[in-house]
C-alpha cells in the first residue's frame, strides 16, 4: 500500500528533476458552480503545495534508509471561461509545457492522498495551515460530492484509513464541518478497515450538532458494523458503550444509561487494560450525573477493589513503576540515523566506521512470537555474515532457538526473567559478559524485562524501537508502526537501521530447520503406525478461551478417520494432558496421546502429514515446518499473529476478521469482551464443518515439493 503511493512519489519526482514539471490546474466540477476556496487564497493567484518525502512517510522514514526529496506542484484554478474540451471538464489536467491533458483519477487519488498524509504526520505537534493543502483538499473534498464513487474509492483503495487521517486534521484546524464530512466519507467509503469507521462515527458523536437521539442512533450503527464484521477491540467496544449510557442518560432513560454502565465497570474489572484508567474516570463521572455522587463512588470503588484483586494489574503497575524508574535515572539519548559499520553507510565524522564483530538480539518471549523472528535473524545474518549473534531468549528456549538457523556463529542465551531473583543473576552475567558491537531489542511493546536487559547489557550501538521510555537506552531508534500490521511486518523494519530499505509489508515466511537426529520419531510411535498416514492434533494455546473445543476437535478426528483412515497422535502441552486425552477418547482407538518436551516437538510435528491445531506456539512451528496446518481461529488479533506460510498449506478457519483483545487474566472466566468459555463467539462460530471441509482440502492431495526441514 505505502510502496505503491511511495512508486509514484519517486516517479513524479523524476519527471520534475527532468524538467517536466507538474503543475496542476484545477477545473471545477460541473453544476458546482466556483471551485471551493478557503479564507488564506486569492481567487486567480498561483500558489504551490510542497510535498517532503520525510513527511508524507514519516512513520517509516529513517535518514539515509529513505531517500529523501522534495516535490513542488503549482496549483491554479481555471476560471470558468478558461475552460474547454482540452481540460477534461469535472477533472484536474497535467499542465506541461507540450500542452494540457486530463490527469487520470487514480492521479488525482495519490496527489490527494500524499497530502493528506503529510498533513496527518505534521500536525500531531502543531496545526497545519499551509494553503497549498487548504486548496487542494478544499477542491477534492468539493469533487467528492460531484464524484461518481470513482475518485472515493481510488482514494480508499490507496489508504483505507485516509478519511478518518483527514477528518483529524480538519478538526485540529478547527474546520469541524468538514471534519464530519470527512468522517462520514470513511464510514460510507465501504472500503476502509471497520474500526476507522466506528472511530469516523465516534467523532460524529462528539461534535456540537449531534443531538442525544443522533448519538444513540449512530451507536447503533457503529455496533452493526462491529456484528456484521466480526471485529472486536475492547477498549473501542467501552468507548462505543459509553457512549451509548450517555446518550441514554441525556434522552432521560437513567436507568437504562446506569445499567449500560454498570456493565462496563464489570467489563473494566475483568480486564485492567491500558485504558481502564481513563474509561473507569468517564464512568464514574457518567455515574455522578445519572445517580449522583453515591453511585459515582460505588462505581469507583468497585473498580478499584477489583483491580487491587487482580494480578495482571500488580504485575502492569510494577512494570510501569520499573520503567518510570529506568527513565528517571538517565538522559536522554540522540537521535542517529543508521548504525555505522553497515554496508553502504559511513559515520557523519567522515572517519572509519568500526566493524560489526559481536551482535546481541534480545526477544524475550514464546515460542511463535520467537518463529516469527527467523526471517528477520536470517536478515542480520546476512548483513553480517562475519559476525557472531547471541540470541536472548527465555530460559528453556534455547535448544529451540538454535533451530532458527543452521549457523555455528548463532548463539542462544538463555534468561530466567519470570523469578526476580534469577532474573538478577542473568542481568549481572550479561553485563559482565565482553561488549557488543551492535544490539538490536526485537520487542515493540515497552516492557520492563526488555528495557532494563538491554540497558545492562553493553553495546557500542543500541537500536529498537522508539518510545518515550527507550530514548535513554538506544543510540537508534526506528519510528513506531502506525496501523495494524502483520508482526513479522513490524519488526522487519528494524533493519533500516541497518541501512536496509525494508518495505512497510514484506512476503518473508519463518523456516525452521529440524536435524535428522531430531525429525526421527519412529521410536515414540506405534510399531503398527509407521506405515500408515499420521495425522497431529495439537490441544493447546497460552490462553483457555484460544483454546477450541474438544467434543469439536474429537468430531473432526472422527471424520477424518472414517474418511482417510488416518492416525491421530494427540499432543498437548504442561497442564493440558486431561485436554488430550479427552480429545483422543472422542476420536476412538485410533488416537494415542504423546506429552512431547520442547526438544521434542518439531521433530514430531515434522513427521506428521498434516497438523490440527489451535492460535498457538506450535501452530506457527508447523507453518514454519511446511506441514500442512488447519488452524482454528479463536479470539486474537489475526492481523498480527496469523500463520505466515504457503497459502496451499495453511487454512484458517475463523468467526472474526480481527480480534484485537488480549489474555489479562490467564484463568478469568470471561473473556475480555465479557463472555464466558462457552459461549465465545469466537470460538462457538467456528464450526466443525469448516473445519473438515479445510482438512479434507489439505488431505486430499499430497504436497507436490517437499516441505522445508523436513
């Protein structure tokens, strides 16, 4: 998406530098009568709009990694008597020297686009007023209600969320009518993702014209787009939901509004997310004015006594408390582009840049966020194929990571974080360990263990991700990804640094690589098994409501048995072994149930045919494998963690185009959404039959080129 408009910003800027020049005359559209112009442009004058590569892309600009230029596009309105038949009439023109011809919508569409978008990135500090954009907007947004649905959907179909960028900005210039035209573009658009179109609706809702029965009516509709769609995000769910209890409360249905409310508080004491803070404070202010200030303070108190109940929120409360504590202590570090010693880069002095001998990566996490980093491993390697890489990673997984790459210079370092103490002891022998040339933190959330690990650990160049809490540890730091992306996409962009130029999406897949001694697991299995087709089911996820059914997985064992004849072999994790073996009980005689250590395990999902598995570790194991994966999808936000593999060997079977909510409590009886086990939608619309229908898919043909590691 951000390639394709970045394309055309360099190829307009190569025909400028040849000394075609784009300039841009703007006819009005017909039966409109003059074109639109704002307060701060002359009618009949020139201007121009400037357009900086750094700042229509400054979520992904990185000096010396992007380059960067500049492109200048006059723009003039055409009177209405300059118009003829040579200017395409209800369109823009090129205006060349070799004469006038009508610019393309799709033309139109990215001019319109880049402006916004440069627009959105400089006024997060400050309000743009440039006039260059005042006009060209001004005069798309007029063309927008004479358009046909071309232009909005060229417009949508370059970035889906360009409205809802426009609508912000309008409104930090003050322009609040065309604000909400703005937002009521992205949610009619049709084309945009469904949480920029609640977020459009939300703003509806917060604007002075909205009357109490609007609200309520475009909280409807807001929630119809969430049913239809399948999406589902806590913290936009209680804003939608508070919302609705205001608007309640102003109609006069009190008690309806309180009720609303009270269910929110329950939902909030559930899941003590980043945002609880501020919701519970709307609440309770919501509370005040429907009940007066004793419900306000029962409302407060019930939240607080519940969060003080929870150990999710402790445990966030002391990372923060850790973190403040880090940033308080030391300054804050310089912004440099690119790492020195990178091929293709120099340092600023001028003098030698020192050479990348010793390189630390840092990703202290499971085992499928930890497959998901072998392409971006494999990367560094490649740009330093000299050089030795420690690989830290949680204690227990280091005989897994080695499986990242077949490299003798690939070491695995093992840290115990989850114990206080041992994780003492592992930061004193980092910090005694020899200096690194290069480390390079893998994780973008702020978290604790990564933050003080990578400020222990010694380096010459420190890069990660840029947040107010690592500015005192990293000498470079690339900007935060802005938008739902895949996670291999997210961290991919750490090598510009480097000097990479990484792309905003990247087609890389993990591949993992099992020894032979490993993938040999004839003596675990059956001797009457080893010629017959084996068939892996794996029961687990880290998270209970992650976890499908197991009368449904034991239902599509059954079918597959009666229609292929395959073996089951049932495998589940610590504490999920009565899980297995009521799965393999369902299946019948068919299926036996194996307890695989870590080791193990790939060699096991290695010698299967096909895997059965839920959002976990080993789903995304498989996948990387090759196996042939039939996943079912539960809650999880499938935009960052789904299967990157062979399009013909993965299928997902899912109720939900995105869920973007997260396990807070492990053994909590409700989801963060508020449903129970049983009852999620998540999991309850995933139905047996999809499932078969993706086995049998899968099944009923064997792989044409042999899977990689196997």
């Amino acid at each position: 998406m951000h390639d394709a408009l970045e394309t055309i910003f360099d190829r307009w800027c190569r025909r400028q530098a040849e000394g075609q020049g784009l300039r841009v005359g703007l006819v009005a559209w017909p039966d409109l009568g003059p074109t639109v112009l704002s307060a701060n442009t002359t009618p009949g004058l020139p201007t121009s709009l400037s357009l900086r590569k750094s700042h229509v892309f400054a979520d992904r600009y990185v000096p010396g990694v992007l380059e960067e230029s500049r492109l200048i596009v006059p723009l003039r309105l055409l009177k209405g008597d300059e118009r003829d038949e040579s200017h395409g009439e209800g369109s823009a023109v090129w205006r060349s020297p070799e004469g006038d011809r009508p610019m393309p919508v799709e033309d139109l569409a990215a001019l319109a686009v880049l402006t916004v978008r440069q627009a959105f990135h400089n006024s997060r500090g400050r309000v743009n007023r440039d006039p260059g954009f005042e006009l060209l907007t001004g005069w798309v947004m007029t063309s927008l209600d004479a358009d046909d649905g071309r232009l909005l959907g060229a417009m949508q179909k370059i970035e889906p969320r360009v409205f809802g960028w426009w609508g912000w900005v309008l409104q930090r210039a003050k322009e609040f009518d065309a604000a909400e035209r703005a937002w009521i573009w992205q949610v009619e658009g049709g084309c945009g993702p469904p949480d920029a179109a609640v977020r459009g609706l939300l703003h509806l809702m917060e604007s002075a014209k909205s009357s109490p029965a609007d609200r309520l009516g475009l909280c409807r509709r807001a929630q119809q787009i969430f049913d239809d769609s399948g999406y589902r995000d806590f913290d936009l769910q209680t804003t939608l939901e508070i919302a609705r209890a205001a608007a309640l409360i102003d109609l006069g249905y009190r008690v309806q509004g309180l009720e609303t409310l009270r269910g929110i508080n329950r939902r909030l004491i559930a899941n003590p997310c980043g945002g609880a803070l501020r919701q519970s404070s709307r609440v309770a202010l919501l509370s005040w004015r429907a009940g007066g200030l004793p419900r306000a303070l029962a409302a407060a108190a019930a939240l607080a006594v519940g969060v003080a109940r929870s150990s999710t929120a402790r445990y966030k409360l002391r990372a923060v408390w850790a973190i403040r504590r880090v940033r308080g202590k030391h300054p804050r570090l310089p912004q440099q582009p690119t790492v020195p010693g990178s091929e293709g880069t120099a340092p600023s002095s001028g003098a030698a840049a020192p050479a990348i001998r010793r390189i630390a990566l840092i990703r202290l996490d499971r085992i499928g966020d930890l497959v998901c980093m072998q392409p971006v491993v494999a990367r560094v390697r490649e740009r330093f194929p000299e050089a030795s890489i420690d690989l830290y990673v949680t204690t227990g997984l280091e005989s897994f990571a080695e499986l990242l790459m077949a490299d003798a210079n690939l070491r695995a370092v093992g840290v115990d974080w989850k114990d206080g103490e041992a994780f003492k002891r592992s930061r004193k022998q980092a910090a005694d360990a020899p200096p690194y040339d290069l480390l390079i933190d893998l994780l973008e959330p702020d978290v604790a263990r990564h933050i003080r690990l990578s400020r222990d650990i010694r380096a010459t160049y420190k890069s990660g991700f840029d947040s107010r809490a690592r500015r005192e540890t990293f000498t470079h730091r690339v900007p935060l990804p802005d938008g739902p992306l895949h996670l291999i996409d997210r961290t991919a962009r750490l090598l510009r640094l480097l000097g990479v130029a990484v792309p905003d999406r990247v087609d890389w897949q993990p591949r993992l690589v099992v020894p032979e001694s490993t993938r040999n697991v004839s003596p675990l299995l059956p001797e009457e098994w080893r010629s017959d087709r084996v068939v892996g089911l794996h029961v687990g996820a880290g998270w209970r409501f992650k976890r499908w059914y197991p009368e449904s997985f034991a239902a599509v064992g059954r079918h597959l048995v009666e229609r292929f004849g395959v073996k089951f072999v049932v495998l589940g994790g610590p504490g999920e072994e009565s899980i297995a073996k009521q799965v393999a009980a369902g299946i019948g005689a068919d299926a036996k149930v194996f307890s695989p250590s870590l080791d193990e395990l790939p060699g096991l999902i290695a010698s299967c045919e096909m895997m059965l598995v839920n959002d976990s570790g080993p789903m995304h194991i498989a996948v990387a494998l090759g196996v042939p994966t039939a996943v079912a999808w539960g809650p999880g936000d499938r935009t960052l963690f789904a299967p990157r593999g062979d399009p013909s060997r993965v299928a997902v079977v899912a109720n939900q185009s995105r869920c973007a909510n997260y396990p807070q409590e492990i053994d909590a009886e409700r989801c963060p959404m508020g449903y129970r086990y049983e009852e999620v939608p998540c999991l309850s619309g995933v139905t047996v039959e999809a499932m078969i229908s993706a086995c049998e898919t899968l099944l009923a043909e064997k792989p044409a080129v042999t899977a990689p590691g196997r």
